[in-house]
C-alpha cells in the first residue's frame, strides 16, 4: 500500500488577522445566587415518605382554590395536618 505524504506539515496556527467581535469585550462574572432553587432540605423529621391523597367533588375542589389564592396545594394541606396533630 503507498500513502502520499502531505507536502508540508499540518499545524493550528493562530489567526492574527481576523478580528471577528471587536466589540466583545470579557465581562464580570455574574454573582451566584444565596440558594438553590427548589425543594428545601428535608425537615427534622425526616425525609418525607408517606403521601396522602383524597378525593373532593367539584363545589368542594373550586372552594380550596379559591382559598388557596396561588398557594400550592399540597404546602397549605401539609400545614393543615401538622397544625392538626400538634393541637388535636
């Protein structure tokens, strides 16, 4: 088998004659944010690994989100059952 070789050696060179943004300019480093987003770390009690569900009919589901005015759900009825089982 005969494999040509090329006729000059093949090298990265570096483009000093292009000057492609010549408005960029590095910028500050943005700052970091306090906390992550999201779900916050478990409670003292634990991980939470017990779900509870229940089954509403309509008048009754339209009157919890009209009280819940944007809250999630499942934080104002996670209240409500500590709330509960602190005060009986």
């Amino acid at each position: 088998m005969n494999m040509k070789q090329p006729a000059t050696a093949f090298s990265f060179k570096k483009n000093t004659d292009v000057e492609a943004l010549p408005h960029a300019v590095p910028g500050t480093p943005k700052p970091k944010p306090a906390a992550k987003p999201g779900r916050k770390p478990s409670s003292d009690a634990g991980v939470r690994q017990k779900q509870v569900s229940a089954y509403l009919a309509q008048p009754e589901w339209e009157d919890l989100e009209r009280k819940l005015d944007g809250r999630p759900a499942s934080t104002v009825l996670r209240n409500l059952i500590l709330d509960y089982l602190k005060h009986g």
